[in-house]
C-alpha cells in the first residue's frame, strides 16, 4: 500500500526540486566568453589593435558593445569613433578589457521572460555602476587587481538572474518583491528558493573557470568577512555593492547606513564623506554610460 505524503513531505520534496532545477539551470548557462582572456593575453604581448580587432571581430555582439561603448565620454571618447580598430586604438587597454568585459557579461542580463525586461535591466545597471564603483574604490586604495575586482563586481550578482527567474516561475512574482528588501535578503533568498544568489553565483564563477579572486568575491560579496583567501577584493566588491544600493533604483538598502560604523569601511578606510564623493562620482559617469548599456 502506497503511504500518503504528509503536507510537510510534500512541500519538502517541492524544495528539493526546485532546487535541483535551479542549480540545473546555472550549469546550462553559457561559457563565459574567453575573448576577455584572449584580449588580455594579447595586451600583455603587446599585441597591435589589428591583431586584437581580428579576435573581437568575430562576436559581432561584442564588436557591436565595443563600438558603441567607445563613445562614451567615460570609456576615453576623444573623436568620432568609426571602425572597431579606431575604438581599441583610442580606449586604451584597461578601458579596451573592460569594455569586452561588459559587453561578454551584458548577454547574461538580459531578461528572459516576457515582461520582465524591466527587472534585468534595473539589475544589469546596478552591476555596471557596481563595477565602476569598485574600479574608483580600487584606485583610491591603489589596489594592484583593479581590473581583477572590476571583473568580480560586475558579475557578483550573476546568481540573481538565474534565481529571478525561478521566483517568476514558481512565485510569480520577482525576487526583491519575494525577499522583500532589507539586510535579511539573503535568508529569505535561502528560505524561499534554498540557496542564495551568492552560493549560485559563486557556483557559476568556479564553473566558469573565472579567477579565484573572483569566484571568492562573487560568493562572498556580502560577508567579506568569510573569505578564506582574497578577502580585500571581496571587501572592496562589498562596499562597492552597498555604496550603490545606497544611491536608490530600488535596491535592497532600505536602512539608514553610516559606513564609520561599518567594519569593512573603516578598513577601507571610506567615511560619509568619501562615501559621497565616489557615489557622486559614479552618478556621473552612468548618466553617460547607461546611454551605451542597451543593445541595438
């Protein structure tokens, strides 16, 4: 005879699975693109901008990205830019790598349910700005792996796209409206989906193949504190992340915060005052760039 399964037994077994789906769909994710590699590997030989343009060339989003990226005032515009070698040319090689940086993560954003675009793109801009908040962070503290904490504030939310979109299928609804906002997200993330995007995106990351600073930035960006090794890139993606949250587009701040009473600030050696100077920063340079963001 067949046992009934308890309610309990029953919500168990939806954990489990939806579980498993999620962590099916991250290994279904996409390489990350290896032209950032290939670029980098060429720029330390010194390479010529036609011998980069002829591995660009190829991922016609990324050329695209390149192309339309290079006319912002922040990524080093200087005249018009017209062919790709003009662009690699004229962004130099930190603003060349982080411009195929983000054009390769850019295809990880975008929203994959109908009508929920609006959401991928709140979260793409916040990890640009993340990104150029931890590059300004980064030269502040003179930090050697500026492009190396870039790279890992830019995708330190990849988890979230894949547990988006577990929320709208099986919550109907998005995941900040399904966490509810407030610095007990993650708990909520872990209660509602059984891993928070952290652990996911530190899972993608090591899938990847990306560097070890970045798989332990990604996985520990919101306790730095826990990182066995690299715990100053993951400091700095922390504070970079909480600097941009703070500035609103309905991130998960919702508390007042004074970073002197911060741990991970007070190493970083950010007050209020320095706070604001770099959110001002940063404010300025994405009224430029979030012009380049979408693609054509």
């Amino acid at each position: 005879m067949v046992r009934e399964l308890s309610d309990f037994e029953v919500k168990a077994l939806q954990y489990e699975l939806l579980l498993k789906d999620i962590l099916a769909a991250a290994e279904k994710l996409p390489p990350f693109p290896d032209v950032v590699w290939k670029v980098m590997s060429l720029i330390r030989k010194a390479a010529t901008p036609h011998q980069i343009e002829e591995v660009i060339k190829y991922d016609q989003a990324i050329t695209a990205r390149v192309l339309r990226m290079s006319q912002s005032v922040y990524y080093g515009r200087r005249r018009r830019v017209s062919t790709l070698q003009d662009a690699i040319l004229h962004l130099g090689n930190n603003r060349l790598v982080q411009v195929v940086l983000a054009a390769s993560a850019s295809r990880y954003f975008q929203g994959p349910i109908t009508g929920y675009e609006g959401n991928e793109r709140n979260l793409w801009e916040h990890s640009v700005a993340s990104a150029v908040m931890s590059e300004r962070v980064a030269t502040r503290l003179k930090h050697r792996k500026g492009l190396t904490i870039f790279t890992a504030a830019l995708l330190h939310d990849i988890g979230k796209t894949v547990l988006d979109l577990y929320a709208q299928i099986y919550f109907h609804t998005t995941l900040q409206q399904l966490t509810q906002g407030g610095r007990e997200f993650i708990e909520a993330e872990r209660r509602a989906m059984g891993i928070d995007h952290q652990e996911l995106g530190e899972i993608i990351a090591r899938r990847w193949r990306l560097p070890n600073e970045v798989v332990t930035a990604v996985g520990c960006h919101h306790c730095p504190e826990k990182a066995v090794t690299n715990r100053d890139i993951a400091a700095i993606v922390y504070a970079s992340d909480r600097m941009v949250n703070l500035m609103g587009n309905g991130n998960e701040e919702t508390e007042p915060f004074d970073p002197e009473g911060d741990h991970v600030f007070k190493v970083l050696g950010i007050d209020n005052r320095a706070m604001g100077t770099l959110q001002s920063q940063v404010a300025e340079a994405m009224n430029e760039i979030r012009l380049f963001l979408v693609a054509e």
